[in-house]
C-alpha cells in the first residue's frame, strides 16, 4: 500500500542531545514538509523540499535541520539549539501540482525529559 | 500572499444535529482548498478538496463543503452529527506560489465536540 510513514511514534530525549525523525514515502510525490502542532498552535511550517537535494526554511526552521538525498526520504534532525522542542511533528508530501492534496505521516511525539 | 481564517476554534454540537465550521481564505489567484480532520495523536486526514470544479464539493463521512468566490468561504457542513466525529479540523488553502510549488497554509483549527 502506498503511504507516508513516519517513526518513530514516540521518542524522548534528554536535553543537549540531537535526535533525528524519520519520514518516508512510496507515493512518488515530488514535494515533502515538515510540520511542527502544538496545543492550541495548529500547525507552523518547519522546512520542506521541493525536489531532491534541495529545501527551503518554513516558518519556525531554527534549532532544525533536514536532508533530501532520496526522493522517498525526508529525515528531520532536532538539534540541541531548538529551545522548546517537546511537540508533535508531522511529515506530509504530495506532488508539486497545485491541485493536489498532501498525504500526512501518522506523527511522531518527541519529549525532552 | 494566501491566508485562510477559521472562524471559531471550537464548536460544540449534539449528536444528530447539524455541523457547521466556518472558513474565509484569502488569495490573489483562484485556489485550491482543502478541509482536513485529525483525531487526538493522529496524522490528519483528507475529508474533501476544492479544485475549482463543482462549488458544492461532497467528501468522506457525509461531510461537503461550499465554495463562495464572492464571500471568499469554504465552510465545512454535514447534516447529522455522529459522536466519531469529535476531533479537530483543519482548513487548507494551497495556491500557485512561486515557481509553481503552492505550499500549504492552514487555518488555525476548529475543536469539534460532539455530546450525547
């Protein structure tokens, strides 16, 4: 089945450390995005890619850092310097067509403890 | 530059009674909109799309929405409420953008609290 798949669905961490957020997916679709929710907040714009090997900064894009080396993969690093990085993070993609809708991972909860 | 405004952030209806939630959006060029719901810890889902087709546009789970170019709304309807509705909503305006990428901008939600 094709899909959008992040993981992990929980993760903590201790604070001053990296951790980094899978996103994969088998849809074909040409664009992926980071998405940061936050009770209350909806959802702010952390970095997405257009095309392999290439990414533009969202909203919110400090403390963050992405990678597109494979079309399918969009991992999202969570690096010391983010201050507040306890949230829910959301990948989604979908082609570059602006007519079409984005498919969205299943989320991953990252707390610092 | 595109917005989209959801007009109340939470909504609280009975079960079997009407739903309405309210979406204005801002555009420079005819858009593409979208109404998406997300369930507590889960990832959100496509409900309906407006791609400048029909105006009345129906989706999943006796949800439709309405295109009004002259108001500028997108307001999310379903007749008869159902407790497995209760989640929260999210409206979506994508337009062109530059170099024809057209990113998402969403609302800030709707809360929809569905009682027995």
């Amino acid at each position: 089945d094709g899909g959008i798949t992040q993981s992990p669905k929980y993760l903590f961490r201790k604070e001053g450390q990296n951790v980094t957020l899978s996103c994969e997916q088998n849809l074909n679709h040409d664009a992926m995005y980071w998405y940061r929710q936050d009770p209350g907040q909806g959802l702010r714009l952390i970095y997405y890619s257009q095309i392999v090997n290439d990414f533009q900064k969202g909203d919110i894009a400090e403390g963050y850092s992405v990678s597109r080396e494979k079309k399918e993969s969009f991992p999202l690093t969570v690096t010391s310097a983010q201050k507040n990085p306890t949230a829910f993070y959301l990948c989604a993609s979908n082609y570059r067509s602006p007519n079409t809708e984005a498919f969205f991972g299943q989320g991953t909860r990252l707390t610092v403890v | 530059a595109q917005s989209v405004t959801q007009l109340d952030s939470h909504v609280s209806v009975s079960e079997g009674t009407p739903v309405l939630l309210r979406c204005n959006y801002s555009s420079s060029y005819s858009p593409s909109l979208f109404w998406y719901v997300q369930h507590p810890n889960k990832g959100l889902q496509l409900l309906l799309k407006y791609t400048s087709a029909a105006t009345l546009v129906k989706g999943i789970n006796g949800f439709e929405a309405e295109f009004k170019k002259s108001e500028t709304s997108f307001h999310l309807t379903k007749p008869s409420a159902h407790m497995s509705d209760a989640a929260e909503y999210f409206c979506v305006v994508r337009g062109p953008g530059s170099s024809n990428t057209g990113k998402l901008i969403f609302g800030q939600g709707t809360t929809l609290q569905v009682k027995p």
